[in-house]
C-alpha cells in the first residue's frame, strides 16, 4: 500500500527542556533567584531522584531504579493463550507456580481492548484483515482504548484482583503500553484527531515502513503542542493510580520521543516512587531518566547465531564489553532466548537454538543483565503461539521447570548477578575455542562461574575450580580443570569468608 504522507513516522531523542533561549534565560535567572532569596527548602513530593542536596531544598533530577528491582527476575504474561479461560482469572490461579519459579515481575502483554477496523487475523505470517464481525480476535498491540479493559479478559475488579493477588505473593505487575500508534478505530481517532499523523489528504496512516495495517501513526512531533504528552502521560498514570499497576513495559519505545518517556516517568513517580519501566528498545539515551531496562537485542540476535552455530563465540565476548560501554554499569538490560515476538515471528526455542537451547537459557540468565522467561517456556513449548487468534499454551508437565527456577534462584541468591551496579560484568576465561566459553563475575564474596559448550563433542577447559565451590547446574565438580559435554552448561558458586 502507498499513502502520501506530509512527515514520516521517526524517532525522537530531544532533551526534555527544549525551549527558545528567551526561556532558558527566564529559567536560569528564576533558579539563581531562587537559590538567593530561599530560606529553607520545601517539601517535594516522595520520587526515584537522588536526594543529594544541590542548594536550598533543591534535588537533581536522576533515575534511581526501586530497590525491590536490584536482583529481579521477569516473566512475560501472554494473557490471551495463558489458560484455555485466556482471563486474569484464570491466570490468577498459576500466581502460586510462578512464585515458586522465582519470578518478581509479571509483565502483562497489552490488556486493553482491540480495534476492530482493519483487525487482523489469520495465522502468523500469512495474516490478513478480516471482515467486520469476524470470530478472528487481532492483535493486542492495535489499542482501541487506553482507559478500558479488553472484555475477553475481564473486569476491572478481575485486575485490581489480580494486581492484588499478585502483590500478596511480593510480585509486581507491569502492563505492555503502546504509545506510538493505536487502532484506527480507537477513542482518540473519534476525539482528539489532532494526535495523529494524517497524510496530505487528511486521512489516517499506519506506521511507515511496516505491515501494521491495523493500527495508526499518532504524531509524536507535535505532541506537546497538540496536547499528545499531557493525554499519554494521564493514561499511563490512571493504571498506577487506581489499579495499583507498578510500571509499564513499553512497545517500541525508540519511536516515542525521549523527553515524553521522561515527562511521563517523573508523573507516575508522583503516584508511585517505586514505579519499573521497560523499554522494547536498545536506546542508551533511556536510560539517563526515562526507564529502569531495555531490551538486550544485540546479544539476542547474536545468541541465535551463535546457538545455531554460523558464528564464533568470540561474537559474544567482544559485545559484553560494547554493551557495557554503551550503556554504562547501571542500565539494566533484559536478557532472553524467546519472547511473544520471537516465538511467533522468528520460531520456537528449538527452531532457533537446537540442541543448544537449555545451555542458551543458562548463558542468557548468567552472563548479564536480567532473564526473562515467556508464558510456555518453562513446558519447552515446540509450537509458534499463533498470534491474532486463540492458541492456548500446551503446558503438559512443565518439563523445563527446574532449569528456569534454577536460573532465577540463581540471580536471586548471588550478587555477582545481580542487576545493574548491584551486580558485577563477566571476566572471560582464555579458551581456545569457537563453540565453548567460560566466565566469572565477582561482586563482594560472591564469585559465580559459567561454562558453556555449544559444540558436538565434550569440551575441556581449565578454569582452576577448588573445593570452595559448588556446582549449581549441571552436575560437573569444581575442578582445576573440568569436562563440560556437548550442548551443555555448568554452574559454580561461592561465597567466600574474608
């Protein structure tokens, strides 16, 4: 499909404070004045930025992740294929289980109702836009309403049980947020059509570049002026407000502006300090004050080859020290092996990695950042949820149960794996070798060792091992020098006494 378009839909990175230098001259003579003529400083209202005092009552402006998220692990709700019910109900019930799994955060994929114009159904890459009326249910990324609730799921009083459930178990809940699009029947086509990016004849457009027919490019350039910001950020406040929601992971964030992801991060900590975000990003500009994680999508991409074996571990090596310099010691960066995207457009677990899937899982969960496990992956689901229609989770007996509670268990209980500054960066072991690798991360007396071995055959590797660690995964003894097999991980602990 061609449409005309008068702007192009794009990423934004403008600093928050963009105003005229007659402005900036305003600003900084009312801060000096300020800090002349102030007597005591006065009671700001309770948020994440740094309390160090710059002068009378003032305070600097700083992202400061919640400090329940220092060693937190992620799992993502597919609400819809969950349960054969696809209610919060009914995943009300599997709470207990995911306790159990070691999970702190509970991301709910998006919850609210789905546009029906150019609703899309069908299966995964062979989907179409199907006809008014249609039993196909699209997908849940085309928003029709930011304030309300999809039916097929619930209530009101179902989340806020839920949410609570959730809490009472010490878990928090964040919901998938789209910001730049929504349906093209959603409220604010009808409302407020000054949002949207029209084409030269006036008419709504999907996003440029891609095959999302079903939903429509809000204008994000002119969002301050038009009123966008302020009705964005209202939306995602009434969820943390009046459903007790503790943040938001957040659908293509690198296309929203950066100074809108910091406006509305800097209200929701009005109404909870504490809030968590999540960008579906890799931006290093987010993380300055906008959000807590982003989405880890190099090492993503390069473990799938990596996996399928196309290309050398050394691929690995060398981006741990490049994220880390990107991104800086205190980002957290969300680490996977599937998720709703990759399972259903790119393939299962088992399509992607092969034989070297559980020993991917362990990688991803111990060599940086925070592992995230997607509804099915602990049953070693095979299959490619369908995305637009009903496909409900074969979970069977949950057969990778124990690798994935192994793997939060460990990000809980060791510091060296711990998120962000709280945790430590991997120190690689001189292996001569493209299919096997091995590190270590030290934070205080916590010392955590990883082998992995993606090759066909067993594979040597000194790494000086004593009696003063542990095996926690895969059943090798700490050994000066250990054997690890094919297609394989181990674990080693400590906690040295000083």
């Amino acid at each position: 499909m061609t449409m005309k378009r008068h702007r192009t839909a794009k990423a934004y990175n403008r600093p928050f404070f963009e105003m005229n230098t007659v402005k900036q001259t305003f600003v900084g003579f009312a801060v000096l004045l300020l800090l002349l003529t102030s007597c005591a400083g006065g009671n700001s209202p309770s948020s994440t930025t740094d309390a160090l005092a710059l002068g009378q009552g003032l305070k600097s402006d700083v992202l400061v992740h919640p400090a329940w998220s220092s060693n937190a692990t992620i799992y993502e709700v597919n609400v819809r294929q969950h349960t054969p019910e696809g209610t919060f109900n009914a995943f009300a019930e599997d709470l207990p289980r995911l306790k159990d799994l070691g999970v702190d955060i509970l991301w709910l994929m998006p919850i609210h109702p789905i546009g029906e114009v150019n609703r899309k159904g069908g299966e995964n890459k062979n989907n179409f836009m199907v006809e008014p009326g249609s039993s196909s249910m699209g997908s849940p990324y085309s928003v029709k309403d930011y304030y309300k609730i999809n039916p097929d799921f619930g209530t009101a009083a179902d989340l806020r049980a839920l949410t609570d459930a959730a809490h009472a178990l010490d878990m928090k809940v964040i919901i998938d947020w789209v910001a730049n699009h929504t349906a093209f029947d959603s409220e604010w086509t009808e409302s407020h059509l000054e949002y949207f990016l029209l084409d030269d004849s006036g008419n709504l457009q999907p996003p440029s570049g891609t095959d999302w027919w079903d939903v429509t490019q809000l204008d994000w350039e002119n969002g301050r002026e038009s009123g966008l910001y302020d009705a964005m950020a209202d939306a995602l406040e009434y969820w943390v407000r009046e459903f007790g929601i503790d943040g938001y992971r957040c659908d293509v964030a690198g296309k929203v502006p950066t100074d809108f992801w910091e406006k509305a991060r800097r209200q929701l900590e009005e109404v909870n300090p504490e809030v968590f975000m999540l960008a579906e990003a890799d931006v290093p500009e987010h993380h300055k004050r906008a959000f807590d994680m982003s989405y880890e999508w190099e090492m993503h991409h390069i473990m799938n080859q990596v996996g399928k074996g196309e290309w050398s571990v050394d691929s690995l090596i060398q981006a741990v020290p490049r994220q880390a310099e990107r991104f800086g010691a205190d980002a957290y960066r969300m680490m996977f092996i599937t998720n709703h995207d990759e399972n259903s457009w790119n393939g299962t677990i088992d399509e992607r990695l092969g034989a070297n899937g559980d020993a991917m899982a362990i990688l991803s969960g111990s060599l940086m950042g925070m592992p995230l496990v997607y509804s099915g992956q602990e049953a070693g689901m095979s299959k490619r949820l369908r995305f637009f229609e009903k496909d409900t989770v074969e979970w069977g007996d949950y057969p990778k149960t124990e690798l994935y509670r192994t793997i939060n268990a460990l990000h809980h209980e060791n510091q060296a794996l711990w998120n962000g500054k709280s945790g430590a960066q991997p120190e690689f072991y001189a292996i001569e070798s493209d299919v096997a690798l091995a590190w270590k991360r030290t934070a205080g007396s916590n010392d955590v060792v990883v082998a992995v071995n993606l090759g066909d055959e067993s594979a040597t590797m000194k790494l000086g091992l004593d009696a003063s660690y542990a095996s926690a995964w895969g059943g090798v003894a700490p050994a000066a020098e250990v054997e690890i097999p094919a297609h394989a991980a181990n674990v080693w602990t400590r906690n040295r006494t000083e």
